[in-house]
C-alpha cells in the first residue's frame, strides 16, 4: 500500500512539472508573475469515525497541494486547493469533508464558505496605499493604531479551516479628495463574525503646512457580533455559555495620528486614542513610533487603562482566548479589573534577504490586581515574530524558517519559557531545488486541561 501511495505521487509531481514548466515559460511578460507550488504531505483531522456526533478520533491522510499563484502589477491572486487522500483495500478514498460540507442539511452559504477557502488571497495594492483590498486569508488585520484592532488573524485554524476575510481601505486621495478615508475589516465574509470600521479626515489637508496637512482624525466601530464562532465550549458553567453564545462584543474607538517626519533615514510619527466596550469600560494611550533607515522599527505607548478594559482585544491570538477575555470584559468572572497605568514598546530589525525580527511587550506600571496570579493584565505580554531567510545558516544553505511566540503571564524572568499563556507557532523549510521540505508546528497551552494543543504536519512543495 505505500509503495503504491509513493508511485502514484512521484506520477503526479512529473505530470505536473511537465505541463506548468512549459506554461511558465509561455506566459512570461513584463509584469505578470506566475508561481505554482505542488505539495505532497502528510495531515492528521480529529473525525467522527464511530457516528456518535464526536469528533474525538485522529486520522491521517495523505495530502497533494495544488498552489498557482498569479500576479499583474499590484493585482494578486493565490489558490490552495487540497486533496486528502488514502489508500484502504486498494481504493482511493478522498476525503469527504474537504468538498462536501458537513452537518445536518447544508445550505447554499455552507457551500460558498468551503469553496470561497481554496482561495489562500485575492488583493490589491498593499496597507497603506490610496486602495488596498485583500480577501482570504490575513494574519495582520489593524484598524487606525491598532488600539482595539491590531495584528488580527483568521488563520490560527489552518490547515482544519481556512477562513476568507476582507479587509478593504480607501484613501479619498485616489479620487482628489484627501480630505477622508476609511478601512474595513471583516473576518470572515460568509460567518460575518468580527467586524470593523475606521473614517478618517484630515482637516487641515489644504493647509500648506506639512506636518499639520497630513493630521488624521479617526473614528472606529468594531465588533464580534458572533462570538462563538469556531470556538470549543470550554465554558462549563451553564450561564456563562448562554451569555457567550448571544454575546455581542462592541468597541468605539477616537484617534489622532500626525505625522512628523516622513524621509528615507528616519520616519516619527505620534499618535493617541480613546476606546470604549459599550460606553461602560474606557481606556486610551499616547504614542509614538516610525523606521530608522528602513531597518529598524520602533514605537512606545503610554496606556491609560479603566476598570475593566482590555487594549487591542481584537489581537493575533483573539480567536484562541476569546473566551477567557469576554468573561473579563463582561464582568463574569468575578470583579472587573481594576484600572491602571501600563506601558507598551515594540522593536523589530529586518535585513532583506537575510531575516526579520519583530518583538512587542507590553504591561502595567506595578501589579494592577494584587493576589490574583491568573489576571493577565497583571503581568507583561511578549509577543515576538521571527523570519530566518535562506542560505543564512553556514552549512545548510537551503534552510529558513518563521516563528511566532505569544506569551502572556510572564510573572518572572524565568516565566519567559513556560507554558501557561503561551502560544507558539513554527515552520522550518529545507530547499533542495526545485523542492521545498517543511515541518509545521503550532502549540497552545489549555490552562483548563494544563496540556499542550499541539498541531503539526510534514509537506513537500515544488515550486515552478
């Protein structure tokens, strides 16, 4: 059975380097890009292999990744298209719930939802830019300062679950009008659960006063109008799980940003906010942040946080913890938290071609609620992003990879590498041209079971 699993795959990698090879080089032109990836692999999914409503049985299968990818200008467009796939008494067993969607009496939105995710990304333009527009997957959803919204992802649930997003910013400068603009956010276009949007104006833009001109109010609605999207009830008490389940979690947002110096060496601009979680908690900050010779990143906040509120609630990790947080912010736990005074600084250095690092911590000035070691907000918050680019490592010429590590609780020093509150995610590529092995891990520490979730996979991908 595995020789023929092998067989059959070395069948279709040739197949398919002949055809796209030859494609590749018909459709070259000045400015259009075309990349096809062609993975093989391996994936395991917890499945109903007993027909008792419970998917509480692990199962492995192999895996073929078909991958174009196409580019014209600032237009961009990425499929993933994935077959899983097993051998069992000399059949070919596809599996069902990648094309058929699964439940009681699917309808017509089921099916978009399991067919709008082979796409991986449709875009246009990039963040910032009078017109940008992305549709798939995104793991750095921001509105305004990020302050509610920041580094938001919708992919925490690949390779199960591939959700398509929006987000969609336009700059009235792209009509002659840089008087207003606005970005929107939403995560999940058929499930319309976390949902956001930012108008902004610049008042003075006809003033002939540079810093001043380009001076941004802003004004900001976000929401998770559906909370209990993709979560796993690890609620147990009845009531919390009612209120959850008809939940809707709402934020204002108020914010200034000026530009101050805007040139190849060095970047500075300030910024502040005023956030609210329906008029009842507040919180704001004040900052600043830029690049020096667009190397180095920096930034620095003061936060100035009330009763109650949490900063940047819609974060990277939001979608893993959201549970834990809503219970704060609506008071179910217990007591709110009460207010105080923190503190943010963020640092990265990217060198092109050779590795970029970002890292952001963020905390309160003292210890906000004293003897209650499981606060979060107690403690400070790391979060760090790692890319190592190829032929950097000496010997290994074809070796990179991309980390993630979030933790929160970071009590001690010696707290920096334990698990509760943290969340990592890795991928360790190995090139032998034309071929790419990758070995993909995720890791997320339950508090509630005190075990590690752990996610991982073994691919192989041939790029044209």
């Amino acid at each position: 059975m595995c020789l023929r699993q092998t067989f059959l795959n070395m069948i279709i990698l040739l197949l398919f380097t002949l055809t796209l090879s030859c494609f590749a080089e018909d459709s070259s032109g000045e400015g259009f890009h075309f990349n096809f990836d062609l993975g093989l692999g391996v994936e395991s999914f917890n499945e109903d292999t007993d027909n008792d409503g419970i998917e509480d049985n692990m199962v492995t299968y192999q895996k073929l990744m078909l991958a174009p990818d196409i580019s014209f200008g600032k237009f961009g467009i990425g499929f993933e298209v994935l077959f899983h796939y097993q051998f069992q008494d000399n059949e070919l067993t596809v599996r069902e719930a990648d094309w058929i969607p699964q439940g009681d009496d699917p309808d017509f939105l089921d099916y978009l939802e399991l067919y709008l995710s082979k796409f991986r990304y449709v875009r246009y333009g990039l963040k910032g830019e009078p017109l940008f527009v992305k549709f798939g997957s995104i793991d750095d959803g921001t509105l305004g300062n990020g302050f509610i919204m920041g580094n938001y992802s919708n992919t925490l649930f690949l390779p199960e679950r591939r959700i398509f997003g929006l987000a969609l910013d336009i700059d009235g400068a792209l009509f002659d009008f840089p008087l207003m603009g606005m970005e929107t956010f939403v995560s999940n276009v058929i499930d319309w659960n976390v949902i956001g949007a930012r108008l902004y104006f610049r008042p003075l833009v006809f003033l002939d006063i540079p810093i001043l001109s380009a001076m941004q109010l802003g004004g900001s609605v976000i929401a998770d109008i559906n909370p209990d999207a993709y979560y796993e009830a690890d609620i147990t008490e009845p009531a919390v799980v009612a209120s959850f389940e008809d939940a809707q979690v709402v934020f204002y947002d108020a914010d200034v940003r000026v530009p101050i110096l805007n040139s190849e060496i060095l970047s500075l601009a300030a910024f502040g906010d005023i956030g609210t979680y329906k008029f009842e908690n507040y919180g704001g900050m004040l900052g600043f942040g830029g690049k020096l010779i667009s190397l180095i990143t920096y930034g620095a906040q003061a936060r100035f946080i009330g009763e109650g509120f949490i900063p940047n609630y819609f974060n990277n990790t939001y979608e893993l913890f959201k549970t834990a947080n809503y219970m704060n912010i609506e008071r179910l736990a217990g007591d709110p938290s009460p207010g105080y005074v923190g503190w943010l600084a963020t640092l990265g250095l990217t060198i092109e071609g050779l590795f970029n690092f970002q890292a952001t911590i963020d905390g309160p000035f003292g210890e906000v609620e004293p003897g209650n070691e499981a606060n979060t907000v107690n403690y400070p918050h790391l979060r760090g992003v790692f890319s190592l680019a190829e032929n950097l490592v000496p010997g290994v010429p074809g070796l990179s990879a991309d980390a993630v590590y979030d933790k929160s609780l970071l009590r001690t020093f010696d707290e920096l590498i334990s698990p509760e509150g943290a969340f990592i995610q890795a991928k360790i590529n190995y090139k032998m041209a034309p071929a790419v092995i990758s070995f993909i891990y995720q890791l997320t520490y339950e508090s509630a079971t005190d075990e590690w979730d752990i996610s991982s996979g073994l691919e192989t991908t041939i790029s044209f």
